[in-house]
C-alpha cells in the first residue's frame, strides 16, 4: 500500500470517526457525562489534526499524524466501549461503540502495516 493509499483509506475509516463524534456530540447525555464528553473532544482533537494534511494531499503528514494521534485515539474508543453500557443501552450509542471500535482497530491495523 503506497503512502497516498494508505491516507485515502484512513481518511475512509476516520469518516466512522467523524460520525461518532457527531453523535456524540448531540447527545443530551454528552453534556451530563464528563468522560463521554471528553471521548468527543478526542475525536475531534484527531480529526482536527488530519484535516490540514489531507487537505494538501499530504500523505506523508497526515500518516504522521495519524500515528501520532492514534494512542490517544485507542484510549478514547477503549473509554467509551467501557462507559457506553452504563450512559445509554439505546441501540444508537450501541452501534456508536461498535463502529468505533471497529473503524480505531482498523486504523491501528493500517499505520502497524505502513511502519513495517
């Protein structure tokens, strides 16, 4: 996988990124949750942070980035699968752990593969 495939193909996993924290973000439980609201504000962080790279076609940048924002990422979606049974057990915030999950592992599985 070339460096600019590997950004394309964060920059799709990341999309689950995004929409998580989008919906996180407009849960009336965010703004009574201190640690959920601080999973938000992680995300966004590393969203943040790809954005400027991904812009200007940077793929060396944005996979720095990436790895560089990953750890605190990995904590995030390991806080909220952890707190997300006792915030809500509506199948939304179900489904927003899950895709998380999902979409951290693969990242971490993709900036693994490109520092072999």
């Amino acid at each position: 996988m070339t460096p600019a495939d590997a950004m394309l193909r964060l920059d799709t996993l990341f999309s689950h990124v995004w929409m998580v924290r989008a919906f996180l973000k407009r849960a009336d439980e965010t703004e009574e949750d201190d640690e959920l609201a601080e999973v938000a504000r992680t995300l966004y962080d590393v969203m943040l942070a790809l954005g400027g790279p991904l812009k200007n076609n940077d793929a060396a940048a944005y996979l720095k980035q990436a790895q560089k924002k990953y750890k605190k990422l990995r904590q995030a979606t390991e806080l909220f699968a952890e707190i997300q049974p006792e915030i809500s057990g509506h199948t939304n915030f179900q489904m927003a752990a899950r895709s998380l999950t999902a979409a951290v592992q693969e990242i971490g599985d993709i900036l693994a593969a490109i520092n072999r």
